[in-house]
C-alpha cells in the first residue's frame, strides 16, 4: 500500500492521547477509518480533535506528545488500504 504523512490541519500543539492518563489515541500496526480520532491538537485554549477522514493504517507516530505543530506539518505516516 502507499504510504503517506497525514499533515496538520492546524497550528498548535500536539497531544497524542484525550488525558496523561488515558492510552493514545492510536500508535503503530492500529488500523484507522474516516472518523478516527488520531489526536488531539490544541489551539489558543480549544481542544480539537482530528480526524483521520481515511482508511488506512497508521505506521508511525512523527511527533512527541506536547510538542508544537505547524499547519501541514506531517503527525503520523499512514499506509491507506483503499
């Protein structure tokens, strides 16, 4: 399959799961649909979350949680199964 970086739709900073405590929203080998949630980037105090809006599998993981993100910046490597 092709594999390709799902960018940034947005500037701010990263969050890989919805709490420090809770597990992330997903990591390396998880299988992903449009409505999957992949992360959680929040911008000037509002928390949004990001979806995948594809199908496909998420090979890795390209930033740190916490980390500040540019619009387009690649997040995840993404191999689609469509």
């Amino acid at each position: 399959g092709n594999i390709e970086p799902f960018l940034s739709p947005m500037v701010g900073t990263f969050y890989r799961a919805p709490s420090p405590e809770a597990p992330p929203y997903v990591k390396g080998g998880d299988f992903v649909e449009p409505t999957s949630v992949l992360c959680m980037i929040e911008a000037m105090k509002v928390f949004n979350e990001i979806q995948c809006e594809t199908t496909g599998q998420i090979v890795e993981t390209l930033v740190e949680n916490g980390e500040a993100v540019e619009y387009g910046q690649p997040l995840f490597q993404l191999r689609r199964t469509v």
